[in-house]
C-alpha cells in the first residue's frame, strides 16, 4: 500500500469518526426532547403491562404457555428497574398521565418504584419454580406495588 493510500484510509477513518461523533450528539439532543421521553416512558409502562398481562393469562389458564413465565418476570424485573430513570425533571409536561407530585415528592414516589421493584424481583425468583397458585399470589402482591405508584402518581385517562 503506497502512503498517499494509507493517508487517504486514515482521512476517511478519521471522517467517520468524526461524523459518527456528530450524529451522537444530535441522537442525544433528541433524546433530551421531552416530547420523546414520554414517548419512551410510555412504551416502557407498556411492556410492564403486557408482561403482567402476560403472566396473569398463564395463571388464570387462558393459554398455556407456562414455560414462558419466567422470562416474562425476569423481563418485568429489568423493567422495573428503569422506572426512575424515565422520570426525569422537565418531563411533567405534554401529553402525559404523569401528575407533578412526582417531582414534588420524589423521595416517596422512588420509595414506592423500589417497593416495586423488590415485588418484580420475588415473582421472578418464584416463577422459576414454575407453581402457578404461587406465581399468582407474588403477582397480585407485585400488582399492588404497580397500583401504589398509579393510584397517586397518574392522572385518570382522559
């Protein structure tokens, strides 16, 4: 390879990083839009609700697709974990149920997601075992930690 070839590789090399910095930067300056962080915290709420769906159709023995617990309780958990991060300052506004007590009582509010998040982690831990009557039971319990948060933290459908 002559050295004009290899100062050229290295130019492009160089341009694409470049480039690749840039579009990192507009991606994170959208990401930031608020409009777009209610967006992905409704899809988040979403696959919460569909894994608990989910799982309450197995236990109620709608279908039967028990082996697919587990890993809708394991998914359930990892997602619970995400909660406080989608709630950022500056996100109260737009077209969200979030109501502002959120913000002004956040300490209370991330109490009840870590009560949330200890109910998701018991079902995952009981759904290995694979009986539904228990799997049921720590669902209801970890249904309740969803309904504590949703009961003064989010507005009524309108």
């Amino acid at each position: 390879m002559t050295i004009e070839r290899t100062r050229s590789r290295r130019a492009l090399i160089g341009l694409a990083a470049a480039a690749a910095v840039v579009a990192g930067i507009a991606t994170a300056q959208a990401a930031d839009d608020p409009a777009n962080l209610i967006k992905y915290r409704g899809m988040v709420m979403s696959a919460m609700g569909a894994h608990i769906g989910s799982i309450a159709s197995v236990v109620k023995g709608e279908v039967s697709y028990g082996p697919h617990v587990a890993a809708h309780a394991r998914a359930l958990h990892a997602t619970s974990l995400m909660l406080t991060d989608i709630f950022p300052e500056g996100s109260d506004m737009g077209e969200t149920r979030a109501k502002p007590e959120i913000w002004q009582e956040w300490d209370k509010f991330e109490g009840l997601i870590k009560d949330l998040n200890a109910q998701a982690e018991k079902l995952a831990q009981v759904a290995e075992g694979g009986d539904m009557a228990a799997i049921g039971a720590q669902l209801g319990e970890t249904g309740k930690a969803c309904g504590n948060c949703h009961k003064p933290y989010r507005k009524e459908k309108e």
